[in-house]
C-alpha cells in the first residue's frame, strides 16, 4: 500500500470541529473502506502555528516538501493550521 497527500480546508468554531466535519466529508464522499488517500484515513491532527507575516497554505505546503516529521506519517496525524476566523487547513499523508 502506498501513500497521497492532501489538504483539505475545514470550517467550525474549533479545530477539533473543523477536522470532525473534514473526515466525515471525506467518508461520506470516498467510503469508509480504508486506504482512501485522504482525511478520512486520519484519527487526529496537531495543530502547527504559522510564524507570522507567512501564508498558511503556503507554510503547510513546505512542510510537506521538507518531510517534517510532524505532518509526514501516513499512519500519523494530519497538519492543521489555522487560515482565518473559524477556518483551518488540514493536510499531510494518507495511507491509499
């Protein structure tokens, strides 16, 4: 099995609302089968702040080119950063 990546933006008073609503999205649209390739694989996240003055999706994106250990296991939790009010952007690997 292999790995994709993904970034999928997610609305909700809390990060933790906002990944909830992202996975079951992403269930209901890819299945609850397993090796999707995308949110839906994931049980967790770990929010990660962007340093100020950067772009969120921009600073999510390196991340991902640089193999940061924190957002780069396909069995580990999704990124998150925060985009703007009530808004946030989740990405990393997923097993597919």
């Amino acid at each position: 099995m292999g790995a994709s990546d993904f970034m999928v933006r997610s609305n909700g008073s809390t990060a933790r609302e906002a990944f909830q609503s992202a996975v079951e999205d992403a269930q209901y649209e890819y299945g609850h089968g397993g090796y999707s390739g995308t949110i839906a694989e994931k049980r967790s996240f770990k929010e990660i702040t962007v340093p100020k003055d950067e772009d969120p999706a921009g600073f999510a994106n390196d991340l991902m080119d640089e193999d940061d250990d924190r957002v780069c296991d396909k069995w580990g939790p999704a990124g998150c950063v925060k985009v703007g009010d009530g808004e946030y952007l989740f990405f990393g690997w997923a097993s597919s």
